[in-house]
C-alpha cells in the first residue's frame, strides 16, 4: 500500500545540539529521507543557542551521521540531498526578538511543525515567543518530548501552558516506545486475528508479564535520575502506554481518537496502588556493583557524578496491577523495569489458562503452558509456545513445547527495523496524532502513579539492592511467586 505524500513542512528543531537531536533525531531524519517518506519541498531547520553559520551546524549534522548511522548507509548523493534541506539559527529560547529569525526561514506553503527537543522549563517561553512573533496559525503543530512533568500537579502546568497557545488536535506528546514497529504490531494481532481477537479476556488469559529491562546504567545523567528514578522515568510512560496496548478494548475505528480513548479508559480503570497494599503490589530496587556480560561494573551510589552514598532512588521497579474492567477482573498485569539487568529487552508474554480437565499423564501437566510472547527488542517477533505429541513410538502420549516462532527481521535478510522515532517523525510531518499520547492519557497515568510513589513515602519504603547483572531483588520473584507463578524466562 503506497502512502500519499505529505503537506511539505519547516520541520523547526528546538535543542537541535542536543543529544536527542544528534544521537536519534537527525538519524531518523536522513533515514525518511532516504527511504524517499519526507516531501522533497520540506526544509528541517535546527534552533539553539550555539553560535554557528550554517555551514558549521551541517558539518555538525554530517559528523553525528557519519557517527550513527552503520557503514555504508549514507552515500554522498544522499547526504548532500538530505544536507539541502537543513537551515540553522541561533536562538535565546528566553528572548522574543530572536524568533523573529526563524520567521525568515519560513514559508507560508509549508506546515511549521514545531519539536521541542529541550528540557520541559523553555515549554513556556519557547510557546510564548513562537506566539509573538506570530508564528502560530491553525495549522502549526508542536512535538513535545518526555518529561512531561514530574507529576500531575506539574503536567498540568506545562500542558495548560501548551494549550494557552496549541489546540490539542496540533499537540503531539511523544512516547517513543508507541513508534516501535512490534507495539503498532499489537493492533494489528490482537484486532486483524479473530484466533487470538477472541481469545483476549480473563476466561483465556492467566495473567501478563511486561518486561523492559537494560542493560545500562546511568551513562553521567546520575543527577538527573535521582531525582526521578525509574518510576517516573519508565513506568509512568512507556510500561503504562504497553499495558494500554494489551489491555484496551478494540477501537471502533483505526483513528487517532478512537484509539486514545480506549487506552484512557484503560488507565481511568487502573487498581489503585495504595499504602494499604503497596507492601505486596510493588517492589522498588537499586543496584549494587556485579557483573554485566562477564565485564565488573559499579553499583548505583558509585557511578560517575553520585552526589550521595545512601541515595533512596530506584532504579527497578516491578508491580501486580490489575485492571478493574469485565475483560481484565482477575488477571493480573506483572510489569518489571530496571537498569543494569542481564540483558536489554523489552517483551510482553501473555500467559493462557489451562485447560479445565487434564487427561494426560498427570506427571506431564507443567509442560501445558500457551504463552504468546511478543518481542518488542530485540529480534522483534512473536513466539506462540503451544503443546504437541512428541514423534514417537513409545507408550502412552509424550507432550512437549514447541514454540512457533514469527521473527520479523529473518523474513527478509536485507531487513532493517525502523527506530521508532522515524515513525513519530514522520507521523507528526503527516499529521496523525494515534502514536502520541493526548492530555488526558498522561494526567491518568500521572494520578496513579502519583499515589503509588506516595504510598512508597507513607509507609517508609526503602529501595532493595540488587546486584547489577541479576533480575532485580528478591523480592521481585516473591511478588509473583506468592501467586503461584513465575517470571518467564
Ligand atoms: C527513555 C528513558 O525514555 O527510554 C531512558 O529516559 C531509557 O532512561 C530509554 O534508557 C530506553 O529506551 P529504549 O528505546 O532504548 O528501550
């Protein structure tokens, strides 16, 4: 199916000498470029406050991609097709007068649409100024990147600041991990296969593992991180947003709206994380020095730039959650997230009941498990583990577990999975808002986060170490474990 071309934009890159902007953004750009998806009348036009002429900021631009992009996949040609399209201008985010210098670059043709690459605290001016200079129209739309808040309280402000200038149909809130290719995937399993469609409910499903671990530490942004922990910085967003992607019920239409809907319904539906139940519900860690790949690294309060040996940040999490809805009541969600885990992974398992009666060998019932794994990264792909006989002659039925396994880059061996950001790019060029998060998507998700992390202060949680290269604490193994089950592996 071909896409039809978008209205060309001034794509306008606020922090465009940022390290989001450097290390994924222009990447994603050239990418759209070169798979011919990007209007060839678009212009990308990098804002920041460091002085540079406009043959500096491409050189700048040529040595980020000669630095991310593999070997061999920018050819002169397109470089210097791609480098036609950039502009720089140097701006005070603080000082309306400099956004008089982007209104120069701009053409009336073309839809403005503006990223906000930049810490939250220049939101404000940078809407103002763009404001007064009168560069907002009907049309102009504005990308804003996380931290949207820190909590309910401060997202209100920044969206209500955002929305003084932006209609919510031109505000695009990035989550990046709805750009991933496996995530827009779901939809298309769970809502084009009636196999797996009609069998999405609390009569088939046990229970739902989410797993988002890495592999990394903090990489110098310690005191950033203490301050948010990886509640705010994972949970609140990206587990939540794939918990949406399981659990909500099937959109009547394929449309941005449509969709946001059913994943608010989802969020409104979330069991409170209280301090009655924090103690069983969730679990918060931190790591120690151990060993990741067979390499020693330091634990959390050693990294570079630690302001304090005894700091209460995690930097795990895992939670039961359950989804108080007809489809969900009694199936809980285990979510788990951490730094410095074994590997880097993200993966949602679907866990099915069993069968009601068992006629097998009683000794085989541990090998019955469906599961449906879906793997969002890596080795994107979706695994259904289902129960066979075994070939052979002997007695009686041996049962066993085999795995059918979809993955999606060995489909094709030139294959390259797309970086989420190159779709979210490319759907705010295209103006489809259904992979960016609506405002009161975030505030649900900031409301129950917030009460989980004030129950944590109620009752004195203290976050348990776990040594760097394992699964998090033990206590991780005992929130599923006291129910019966186990962490898939
Ligand atoms: C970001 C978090 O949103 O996601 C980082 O702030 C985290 O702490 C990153 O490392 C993980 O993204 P990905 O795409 O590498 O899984």
């Amino acid at each position: 199916m071909s896409i039809p071309m978008h209205q060309a934009c001034d794509f306008v890159l606020f922090g465009a000498k940022g390290d989001l902007a450097m290390r994924k953004l222009f990447p994603a750009l050239f990418q759209l470029d070169k798979a011919n998806l990007l209007n060839p009348k678009s212009k990308i036009i990098g804002v920041a406050r460091t002085e540079h002429d406009q043959a500096g900021f491409v050189e700048a631009v040529k040595e980020t991609l000669d630095r991310f992009l593999k070997a061999g996949e920018m050819s002169d040609a397109e470089w210097q097709r791609f480098a036609a399209r950039l502009d720089y201008v140097q701006v005070d985010m603080t000082k309306p007068e400099d956004f008089k210098k982007i209104s120069a670059k701009l053409d009336a043709s073309r839809v403005m649409v503006n990223y906000l690459a930049t810490p939250p605290s220049v939101f404000g001016d940078i809407c103002k100024n763009l404001s007064s200079a009168e560069l907002i129209n009907e049309q102009t739309r504005i990308v804003l990147e996380k931290p949207i808040g820190h909590d309910l309280a401060s997202s209100k402000v920044i969206n209500d600041t955002v929305a003084t200038y932006f209609k919510e149909d031109r505000i695009y809130r990035i989550d990046h991990y709805l750009g991933k290719e496996t995530v827009q995937n779901l939809l298309a399993l769970r809502f084009a296969n009636n196999l797996f469609g009609s069998q999405w409910h609390n009569s088939a499903i046990d229970h739902v593992q989410i797993t988002v671990s890495e592999t990394v530490g903090l990489e110098g942004r310690w005191s950033y991180y203490d301050k948010v922990g990886q509640m705010r910085d994972m949970v609140q967003n990206h587990l939540l947003q794939l918990l949406c992607m399981v659990a909500m019920n099937p959109p009547s239409k394929l449309d941005a709206d449509s969709i946001r809907d059913e994943k608010v319904r989802v969020l409104k539906a979330l069991h409170p994380i209280t301090s009655e139940n924090v103690t069983k519900r969730a679990v918060r860690g931190q790591y120690a020095a151990g060993s990741i790949n067979g390499s020693a690294v330091v634990g959390y309060a050693q990294e570079d730039g630690a302001q304090k040996a005894n700091s209460n940040t995690e930097t795990f999490v895992s939670l039961r959650v359950n989804v108080d809805n007809w489809r969900w009541a009694g199936v809980p969600f285990y979510l788990r997230t951490g730094k410095r885990m074994p590997a880097k992974m993200t993966e949602i398992v679907i866990v099915y009941k069993n069968n009601p009666h068992f006629i097998f060998d009683p000794k085989q019932r541990d090998i019955v498990n469906n599961r449906l794994v879906i793997r969002l990264q890596p080795e994107e792909g979706i695994r259904l583990h289902v129960v066979t006989k075994q070939l052979d002659l002997q007695q009686g039925m041996n049962l066993q577990n085999r795995a059918l396994n979809l993955n999606f880059g060995e489909d094709d061996p030139n294959h390259r999975t797309p970086d989420a950001y190159e779709r979210l790019l490319l759907e705010s060029m295209v103006g489809d808002q259904s992979l960016f998060v609506r405002r009161d998507e975030i505030e649900a998700s900031w409301a129950w986060c917030d009460q989980l992390i004030d129950a944590w202060k109620e009752v004195g949680d203290e976050v348990k170490p776990y040594n760097a290269g394992t699964w998090g604490p033990i206590g991780s193994i005992a929130l599923i474990e006291r129910d019966g089950r186990s962490w898939h592996e």
